[in-house]
C-alpha cells in the first residue's frame, strides 16, 4: 500500500498570506494525484489532479507542484473561506487510493 | 446534473450488519466506477473500495476484506456498500463517489451516509 504523509498537520494563517501544503508518497506515484479540501459537514471537494490541473470552477489562487513522491498545494492569497482541511490522495495504483492524513488551515 | 444521493443514517448494534444505498443520476452509470470512502468522526478519509457499474468487478482495502460488500443494482443506477460484524471503531460518515469524468480522483460525491455503532 502506498502511504500518503501530509505536513504540517495544522498551518495557522493570516488572511491575505500564502500557504503552502505539503504531501509525500511513500513510493513514486508519478503525478497521479489529487488535493481535495472538506469544510465541516460537507463532502470533500476536488480542488487539483493531475498534480497540477485545477478542477472546473477552481480559483487561480489554488495551485499544484509535484511529481513522483514530493508534492505541494499553494494557496496565493488565503480567502476567509478558504479555512478548511486539505487531503492529497494518489491514484497511481487505481482502483486501490490512499488518502493523506490531512492538513488543517486555521485563521492565524 | 450528475447526483449521488445516499440513503440516511443508520443507527446499529456491535455484530450487526448495515447496507448504505447511493442512487445515482445525470450520467450513464454502468459506464463507470463508484469508490466508497469513510470518515471517523475527527479523521481523515480512508478508502474502503471500488465497483465496476459496467460487470461489478470490485477492488477492496486490504482491512475490510471479509467484512464488506460492494454491489450493484443497474436497473435503478444504485450502488450499495454492505458492512458487516459492526464495531465501534466503524461509526462514521460513508460517502460514495463516482468515476463519471475522472479516472481515479473523485469529482463527484454523495452527502454522506453517518453510521453509528453502539449498544
């Protein structure tokens, strides 16, 4: 099983700054990977594939690096509703996933 | 629009069973997959498996086998994830989602289903 290890497990921002998530796969899984963000009592939401490609309807503030087994998500310039936990999921091995433990991004 | 609507909460005893439904619509369903994944209440996601909608081939994690089923129903566009011999540590929110205009990652997912597992 490829073991998906998000850092750091909390990130505590100002509105208005950068945040940078990080996400490490425990064996290449190429760019076969996803971020997704799940705010309180609601589904995940697809935010990048692809390592890099932003879903429909995902603003430019969000952004994708990576490849093999070392992955960023860059979010420009944090929004108020931007606060949420962030989840890399690879699916190098489809149909087997693996999540990430998860980051939470707090108001600083 | 493409909609998955899963069946409501669930309240069960440890040992027991329980079937969650998610009904499926806005695509051709037997042309893709649905992923089923749960969350503990304060946890992450975990990945429980795969169904084919096309010939119901499936693909579980390694931790459930045994334990849970996958099937489908086509005739209604209808999935279903069975669990079974319940514990505590199996209480959670159980989303499904479907492989309609992806291939591995998850554009589309139910509201979630909450099963809670106590005596």
């Amino acid at each position: 099983e490829i073991v998906m290890t998000q850092s750091p497990a909390t990130l505590s921002v100002s509105p208005g700054e950068r945040a940078t998530l990080s996400c490490r796969a425990s064996q290449s899984v190429s760019s076969n990977l996803a971020w997704y963000q799940q705010k309180p009592g609601q589904a995940p939401r697809l935010l990048i594939y692809g390592a890099s490609t932003r879903a429909t309807g995902i603003p430019a503030r969000f952004s994708g690096s990576g490849s093999g087994t070392e992955f960023t998500l860059t979010i420009s310039s944090l929004q108020s509703e931007d606060f949420a936990v962030y989840y890399c999921q690879q699916y190098n091995n489809w149909p087997q996933l693996t999540f990430g433990g998860g980051t939470k991004v707090e108001i600083k | 629009q493409v909609q998955l609507v899963q069946s409501g909460a669930e309240v069960k005893k440890p040992g027991a069973s329980v079937k969650v439904s998610c009904k499926a619509s806005g695509y051709t369903f037997t042309s893709y997959g649905i992923s089923w994944v749960r969350q503990a209440p304060g946890q992450g996601l975990e990945w429980m498996g795969w169904i084919s909608a096309y010939n119901g081939n499936t693909n579980y994690a390694q931790k459930l086998q045994g334990r849970v089923t996958m099937t489908t129903d086509t005739s209604t566009s209808t999935a279903y994830m069975e669990l079974r011999s319940l514990r505590s540590d199996d209480t959670a929110v159980y989303y499904c989602a479907s492989d309609y205009d992806s291939s591995g990652y998850y554009r589309y997912w139910g509201q979630g289903t909450l099963v809670t597992v106590s005596s």
